[in-house]
C-alpha cells in the first residue's frame, strides 16, 4: 500500500532494471550513518512523512551543494519528529480548518519550516484516499522522452496499489504550495476530483541542485505496470547520472 508493500515494488523495479543502489532507512540520515555526500542521487521512497530536523536540513544542504533528490511519494516530510535512541516524538497537532491552518502549510511547517521550500509540494487534504491518473502539461520536457506524449495526453493508469488501484495519482497527494520555489515547473498534474491531483515537479536549482517530486504515494505502485511511470522514473535517474562523471553517481 504506503509502506514495505510500496517500498518492494520500488526496489524491485530498481533491481529489474539494473540499477544499482545503496539501501538506508531515514533514521540512518538522522544519526549520520548515512554519508550522504557520498551520494549524487537521493531517492524518497513512496512515504517518507515523519522527518527530524536534522534530516530535513541534511538533505536541503546536500540540495544546495548540487545533489540531486527524487522525491517517489506523497504527504512527505509532513510532520516534525524528534528521534533518540530509545523513542520517536511526533509534534502532530494539527486542527483541520482551523485558524491556524491558514497560517502554515503543514505541521512540519508550523514548527520548522515548510517542505514545499524544499521538494516543491506539499500534502493537501483534496485528493487524499482517491487514485487517478496524471495528465501531460509540458510534452516537450526530457521527462518525457520516448514516450511521444502529447499535451492533455493522460499516462498512470495501472497500478499495483491495493486500496485505491485507479492510477498513479494518489492515496495521499502533494501540490505546489506557496513556499514552492518560483522558479519549480509543473511538469504533469493528477486527474483526481476537487483538485486533488498531485503536482511532478522539477526544481532546477540555479547553483546545479535538482529536485524532481511526483507528489503520490501511489506512483510506486505503478513502476511494475506501467510503462509511462516507468519510463519517466528511469528518466529521471538517467538524467541526474549523466548530468555527473561516472565515478560520482551513487545512488
């Protein structure tokens, strides 16, 4: 669904392709077992909503200093926690509708900072515990290379996911929020009711740091089966890999 199931799907897509990588949980970039300068490419797996402070600005470092970060999921880096050896503590209050959700984007924003600064969308009730597929809004990005998509054009329809099996645009959703850089383009946007469509983003930094988010916790469970989500996901591998000398492009 969200967790280990969506999680396998994503390894073994990774595994089918032959694409090597390196496994760490999210604890090991908190505690720094992680190296993560060692790495040219972060990948965010389907889920990834409870982050301590120390990870969020790990990873907003590496970013800055020209890393490169694919964010696979949805309602991410959400919720600030604090980690010790023995416990995890989540700061969760959060009143829907209320005044003070007017005032923040998330939780993560209303005692840090917003997530949307860094992977370019942020979770929204609209869209949650739906599933659809994603339409085309710019056809000529590499994105979209060899799938001769056309504006409009609808891809992300077979989905392993199973609860909400109908596209790769769901369960939780993530959009562009107003911490979204201004310089982040909408590259594909989530056919679900009310808006609730997640948002592909790219942000291109200008000091070489990139960032491309899908936004759906559903998009994993599509890797498997369907060729339009596969094939971006290599794309976008492909890309960060090439755009860096071989000996430097660790994943």
């Amino acid at each position: 669904c969200h967790l280990a199931a969506a999680e396998w799907r994503l390894l073994a897509w990774l595994e089918r392709e032959n694409l090597d990588y390196d496994l760490y949980s999210e604890a090991q970039l908190h505690d720094g077992t992680l190296q993560i300068d060692a790495y040219q490419t972060v990948i965010l797996p389907p889920h990834p909503e409870y982050w301590s402070r120390e990870m969020f600005d790990r990873l907003d470092a590496f970013v800055t200093h020209g890393g490169y970060v694919i964010y696979l999921g949805g309602n991410g880096l959400n919720c600030e926690v604090e980690l010790s050896p023995e416990s995890m503590r989540c700061k969760t209050f959060w009143q829907p509708h209320s005044e003070e959700c007017t005032q923040f984007e998330s939780r993560m924003h209303r005692t840090y900072k917003p997530e949307a600064s860094l992977l370019g969308v942020a979770f929204t009730d609209e869209g949650a515990m739906t599933a659809a597929p994603f339409k085309v809004i710019e056809p000529n990005h590499w994105l979209f290379d060899g799938l001769y998509l056309r504006e409009g054009d609808v891809f992300g329809s077979s989905s392993q996911h199973e609860r909400y099996i109908d596209g790769a645009s769901g369960h939780e959703t993530d959009k562009m929020r107003p911490s979204t850089p201004p310089f982040a383009r909408r590259i594909a946007q989530g056919l679900n009711a009310d808006e609730g469509g997640a948002d592909v983003v790219i942000i291109d930094h200008p000091d070489g740091g990139c960032v491309i988010s899908v936004g759906s916790i559903t998009w994993c469970a599509c890797l498997l089966t369907d060729p339009a989500v596969a094939t971006m996901t290599r794309n976008m591998i492909m890309h960060m890999q090439q755009a860096h000398s071989p000996h430097h492009n660790r994943i």
